[in-house]
C-alpha cells in the first residue's frame, strides 16, 4: 500500500496497522488507518492501484478535504481512510 502511494507522489502523513489482526471464521483482517495527501489524480491512480494489488484491500471510512497549506489554491487534497488487508488462516489457525 504504501509503495503504490508514493510511487504515485503522494505524501503519506500517516501510516498505522493496527495492533495485531481481527480473526474471523476463515480470514484475518488488518486494518491501516492512512492519511495522504497529494492531487486528485495523484489520489485516484493510488485508489486504482491499491485495486490491482494481489492481496484484497478494501478502503472504507474515506474522507476528502483540500490540504491547509501556505499555497492557497495548490490544488491538493488531503485523503484520510482505512485500509484493510486481508489473508486466509491456514487450518492450525482456524
């Protein structure tokens, strides 16, 4: 995730897995709290990209805002969401 960010040119402000996985029946999920800023475009070739990654991630909790910065009308967004990754438990797991 973070690798399809900034090959994008986004600035990560925040990056932060959380503590450990949530079990569930079959899977385990890890979720990633983010924060990123950088152009619309910029935001959405990393939304596309994050979909063409070969483990499922999801992106919920999205929220979009213009970047306070000392440029007024930079044209940049501030994006902050979390992303959950997802992996199957092996049978000793389960």
């Amino acid at each position: 995730i973070n690798q399809a960010g900034l090959g994008r040119g986004l600035q990560f402000e925040l990056f932060k897995p959380a503590a450990g996985e949530a079990g569930r029946e079959f899977y385990a999920e890890l979720p990633i709290t983010l924060q990123v800023t950088g152009s619309f475009h910029q935001l959405a070739t990393f939304i596309s990209g994050i979909a063409a990654l070969p483990r499922i991630v999801t992106i919920s909790e999205m929220k979009l805002s213009p970047f306070k910065s000392n440029e007024p009308n930079s044209g940049k967004l501030s994006m902050a969401a979390t992303a959950k990754t997802y992996r199957y438990l092996q049978e000793d797991e389960q």
